[in-house]
C-alpha cells in the first residue's frame, strides 16, 4: 500500500466510529510499546500483555 503511493491518500473507513478507531489505534500502541522492553523477559511481556487485554476489553 506504501509502495503504491497510497499513504498519501485518504483511507476510508466508513462503518467505523472514532471511538471504536480511538481504542484500535489505543491497544495497537500499547502492544507496540511494550514490544521494545528488552528489560523483561518475554514470558513477562506476554503475561503483562495478558493482563493489559483483559483489562482492556472489559466494557462498562
């Protein structure tokens, strides 16, 4: 998609709302973040991630 020019075109994306967007973009850097700790060990980054998903979707 980058290699085709396409990053400089708007993406569309009709049927999602900004919340729902919001929170995407929200757990997508999260888990990007906590991929770059290189102090724990990487079953440690897998439970710590574990957690943060439960916690994440739980739904007032």
């Amino acid at each position: 998609m980058f290699e085709d020019d396409c990053a400089d075109d708007d993406i569309l994306f009709p049927n999602v709302t900004s919340k729902a967007l919001s929170k995407a973009i929200e757990y997508c850097n999260k888990h990007d973040k906590t991929s770059k700790f290189d102090d724990l060990a990487t079953t440690g980054i897998d439970d710590y991630l574990k957690a943060w998903d439960n916690n994440f979707v739980k739904v007032n």
